[in-house]
C-alpha cells in the first residue's frame, strides 16, 4: 500500500496538471506479451500473405505503372 506521504505527491501531481488543463485518461492496449497476441498476429499475417499471392495486386500495378528508368529490371 502507498504511504501518505506518496499519495499526497500525486494528488499534487495530478492537481497540478490539471491546473495546466490536463485531464487523465486510460486506455487499454492488447499484450502484446502474450501467446494468444503472437498466435493471432501470426494467423493475420498468413493470411494477409495469401491474400496479396491469389489477388494478383501486384501484377496489376506492374502492369498499370511506367518505369522510365532503362536501369530498372522487373
């Protein structure tokens, strides 16, 4: 448990940003620590990269795109 003494520093602390207008807020991030964040991250990715392979995205804009530069080897 804080002592009285810390408790005191931060309601002076929290007084005094809220005196410069400041107001505290809290938001919640996933963990990115986590197995089941590393799991989930993995399974987009997999499928993000299947999606980029079967889309054919990248011909299309090869295709679509000039390449002025006679260095430039597709």
């Amino acid at each position: 448990m804080a002592s009285p003494d810390t408790n005191k520093r931060v309601a002076d602390h929290r007084a005094r940003l809220r005196g410069q207008g400041l107001r505290p807020l809290q938001i919640w991030v996933p963990d990115t620590r986590s197995a089941e964040f590393a799991a989930e991250a993995h399974r987009q990715s997999a499928l993000a990269a299947i999606a980029d392979r079967e889309s054919g995205d990248q011909d299309w804009v090869d295709d679509v795109s000039e390449f002025n530069d006679p260095d430039f080897d597709r």
